[in-house]
C-alpha cells in the first residue's frame, strides 16, 4: 500500500497470535529497536497505514494477522563511490557489474547504498529483484529479475548449480610462496 523510496521497500510488520500488546501501537514499541516517541510521531503523521493505504490509528485494538506498512527512518550510509554498470537489460532480467563495498541487497545498515536500490531507482523498475547476491565486499556479476513471477524460475537455476560462477582473485605474486 505504500511506494517505494529512493529504490527501498516500506516494511511490513504482520502481528503474530499471542504477539505482545493490546493496541497496535503498544505492540510496534515492544517489538521495533526504535524510540517509542519516534513511533508516535509515526501514528501522529499517518505514516503508519493498513493494506486499504488507510493510517492507522495508534489506539488500533491488537489483532493476530493484522499487517501495518511503513517506511523505516534510513541509515546514514557512506556513498559507495564506484559506478554501478549495467552489462545486459532485457524485458526478463539486468545484469550489473557490482562494485566492491556495495552490498546487493538492503539489511541492516546498508538500505539506500545497496546494488538493487541502486538500480531499482536508476532503472525506475521498482519490482526488480535479486535472483542470487554477492558478499558486500566482493565485486562481480549479479542478476536480477525483472518480472517478480519470473523470480523462481531464475532462483532455481542458482540452487541446482546450474549456473557456473568462478572467481578471480587479484594479488601481488610472491615467489617464494
């Protein structure tokens, strides 16, 4: 119910049976590492809203399977300075040349300085997903895919080793090793 920023998906927080709480709210404050008046600032804004794109009020009675969207406040991040280069696009997947340092996919502190809310932006393809991931310090080739009902069939071929990944290492040689 609510579009992505800057290439980045809103959460969604699904309140699980038995979950603690009595109110929505009360439930978001236990549950989230954020500052409770932060929260409130949230439901104050409307920033909080159910599937309908409706905000939902802080008061909501707590209720298993009820989910709430909303946009995370976002990390500071060191820009990763190096280009993100498109090798192939088609109707069905982008190929990009990952740099070094930028992690494939948002978590933790790296959300914005991410290759897939990178070139979700640059791209304006907003369902775009990753079909596999590289470590945040390796550089090389990523694929994603366009079309997210395509998604599987893509995954699969990573799973089954289908698909042959090699790796090179660059380094200084030393003859005595």
């Amino acid at each position: 119910p609510l579009p992505q920023r800057d290439g980045v998906d809103p959460v969604r927080v699904r309140l699980p049976a038995g979950g603690p709480g009595t109110t929505v709210r009360d439930h978001l404050v236990r549950r989230l590492a954020a500052d409770p008046a932060r929260i409130d600032a949230m439901f104050a804004a409307g920033e909080i809203v159910g599937a309908d794109a409706l905000p939902v009020p802080a008061d909501t009675p707590y209720a298993p399977g009820l989910c709430v969207w909303f946009h995370r406040d976002m990390p500071d991040e060191a820009p990763v300075p190096f280009p993100l280069t498109v090798v192939h696009h088609d109707e069905h997947i982008v190929v990009v040349d990952k740099p070094h340092f930028l992690a494939t996919t948002p978590r933790g502190s790296h959300i914005r300085q991410t290759a897939l809310a990178r070139i979700r932006h640059d791209l304006g393809l907003p369902e775009l997903t990753a079909a596999h991931r590289l470590d945040r310090l390796t550089a090389g080739l990523v694929l994603f895919v366009v079309r997210p009902e395509e998604r599987g069939a893509y995954q699969t071929l990573f799973r089954d080793r289908l698909v042959h990944k090699e790796y090179e290492a660059v380094a200084p040689h030393d003859p005595s090793l």
